[in-house]
C-alpha cells in the first residue's frame, strides 16, 4: 500500500511524519503532536474501533515492508500487555478510553535470564494526550487498569517493525526476562 491509496487523515499523517522520522534523531515531541491531533478524528477512526471492538488484540491501518507504521490495538478491561522492548521509537495516542502506561528501567539483566526492573513511571494517558518511547529507554507494560476509566482504543504509530529486531520482555513479578528473537511477537497479555 502507498501513500497515494491511504485515505485522507492516514496519508497527512504520514506525509507529515516523513520529515520528522527521516532524521538520526526523530523528532518525538513532534510525531506525537501529529499522532495526537490524527486520534481527536472520532468520525474517521470509528470503524477501526469496529474492527477491534470487544475484542484483545491489535489491527493494522498501516503497515509498510519498512519504516513507520500504524495500528489500532486493545486491551479488554482489567488486561496489562507483559513488559517489553521495542528496539524502534514508539507513540502511542487513544482514540478512546484511558490507558495506563508503564515505564521501566532495567537496572540489572544477567545472561542467565534474572533481571531487576524499577518502575519509573506509571501515566494514565486518555484522548488527547500521548506517550513516546525512544530506545534503549523502552521497557514499558501499557493496558487498562480495573477502575481507571474504560479500556482505551490506542493508535499505535512506530518507527519500524519491531518484530525485525531482537528484543526482550520481562516479567518483574519472577525477576526474569528473555529475548524476543525476530519474527517473536511476544506474549501479548502479562502473565
């Protein structure tokens, strides 16, 4: 699919992503403004919402051989993604509902599958708002937490097929962690 065949807001959106996305740094304040602006379009986004609703899982809008692509992803209420790495620059933006975004830093990994995380920030991000993850900051968990609004409806914009790299996911409770190697999509919902 080129961006010529996208329709209207999909093909501004990633006309005006390509500058900010081509440099060795992208400008991240940027891409999630125009992932933040995009989401406020209830009326274009709602049968994206259709194709996922009442449903975990994500769909894509987008999705390119290489470079940034786009997904509508949810989580049922009550359900935490397992913590994990992209490898590539994320933003993710709600077209609905709260989601409840967690960072993490790593601060000790051994070869032998241990590994300490901290919790370094917990957001609750709803419409109009967004998170951005820049590797190798990226370990985080995003979901919906029980009594924190209803589970979101996410745009999901990142800067290339993270399952092309190699990653990790973590699993504080255990104090372990293991590689994603490419073409692994991880476990989707934590454990």
């Amino acid at each position: 699919m080129t961006l010529a065949t996208l329709d209207s807001p999909i093909r501004t959106l990633f006309e005006r992503l390509e500058p900010l996305a081509a440099s060795p740094a992208p400008d991240m304040p940027a891409i999630a403004g125009l992932l933040t602006e995009v989401a406020k379009d209830q009326e274009y986004f709602a049968h994206h919402i259709d194709r996922v609703r009442d449903k975990s899982g994500g769909k894509p809008i987008h999705i390119p051989d290489r470079g940034p692509r786009l997904m509508i992803v949810h989580r049922l209420s009550g359900e935490m993604g397992a913590v994990h790495s992209h490898k590539v620059w994320v933003a993710i933006a709600p077209l609905a509902g709260v989601e409840t975004h967690r960072l993490y830093e790593v601060a000790k990994k051994s070869a032998d599958g241990h590994a300490t995380l901290r919790l370094a920030e917990e957001r609750h991000v709803g419409v109009g708002e967004s998170v951005t993850l820049v590797p190798p900051q990226d370990v985080h968990a995003h979901g919906h937490v029980e009594g924190i609004g209803e589970a979101a409806y996410l745009l999901i914009l990142s800067g290339d097929n993270q399952v092309s790299y190699e990653r990790e996911q973590y699993e504080p409770k255990d104090g372990t962690w293991r590689a994603l190697k490419p073409g692994d999509g991880g476990d989707w919902l934590a454990k």
